[in-house]
C-alpha cells in the first residue's frame, strides 16, 4: 500500500461525497472531493502519528474488521488527537436493513479500545494495541420529539426499538 507522506492533518474517512473542508477527504470511490482513493479495509495509507482529527459518518458499519480499523486509526493518530464517529445505533432498523452493514455498535462497543475499561471491566485479553478515552456519546433520534421526553430515555433505549438512529461517539486518542 503507497504511503502518503502528510503532517497535522485531519482525516474524513469514507468520506463519499460529503468532503470537508480542512480535511484530507478518504473514500473507495473516486468521487468529487475525494482526495485519496483507498479501500479502509487494507488500512489507511498514511505515516504514523501524523494526524490530529478524524471524523467518519456511517463508514465503520460497512468494514471488515472493527479492531483492524481501530488499530489503524490509532496508528496514524497523535496521541491526544480526536475521533468522531457516526454509525448506526444498533437498536435501530437502519443497523439491520442495509445489506452491506457487517457490524454493529452500542454505547459499549469502544469500551473494548480503552485499557483502562478493559481493566477495570475484566475484559479478556485481545491483543488490542489502540487506546481510546470516550470523551462523549449522543445519539441521533429517530424522531425530533424523542430529545424532549420528559421522562427517563434509558427505559425507553433498553425496551424499545428504533429510538435512537445512530450514535455518535467521541474518542481522544491516548498513547
């Protein structure tokens, strides 16, 4: 795989059509805005620890390999940088009616990329080398009127389905 050769930058990977400015612009597909062209699946073509941000919106779902992804962006980040994701909350009928998603995700799901988590939790040893600090979770609702319900919402994500639509997490990187 070609290496680029970047410094302090900032990644949007499987970016698609949806580049942002500021931001090297990562996808498959060769479309507009697009600045490198790769399969995630083979790795992220950039040098180790040379960028600070990474954002992805509704990319990790469609990957092979969560830990691999996960390792990957923790190589190339500098330590204390930040990564947003987006997919689709695992309680949520667009997690399952897309046949090209292969992974789901829950609140729970990046606590397996934090030592200190996987300590304190007793996890079983994976062999993970990424070490992520969640810094933040929210979520995408279903419908606007849900963020307004007077009562507990918790009640409402661990009996019901589709609430929430996607989930988003914040993670600073910790080397």
């Amino acid at each position: 795989m070609k290496k680029y050769d970047y410094d302090n930058v900032k990644l949007n990977l499987g970016s698609s059509n949806r580049v942002s400015p500021g931001f090297l612009n990562l996808d498959i597909q060769p479309v507009a805005g697009v600045d490198i062209v790769c399969d995630l699946n083979e790795g992220i073509p950039l040098n180790d620890n040379t960028v600070t941000e990474i954002y992805t919106a509704h990319t990790l779902e469609h990957l092979d390999d969560t830990v691999y992804i996960m390792e990957e962006i923790f190589r190339v980040c500098k330590n204390g940088a930040i990564v947003r994701i987006k997919v689709p909350y695992f309680k949520s009928i667009g997690a399952f009616k897309d046949p090209t998603h292969k992974r789901f995700f829950t609140e729970e799901t990046f606590t397996y990329f934090d030592k200190d988590e996987q300590k304190k939790r007793g996890f079983v040893e994976y062999g993970i080398i990424a070490n992520f600090k969640t810094i933040k979770i929210s979520y995408l609702w279903s419908a606007q009127w849900l963020r307004f319900l007077p009562f507990k919402k918790n009640f409402f994500m661990k009996y019901f389905w589709n609430i929430a639509r996607s989930i988003y997490f914040e993670l600073v990187v910790v080397k």
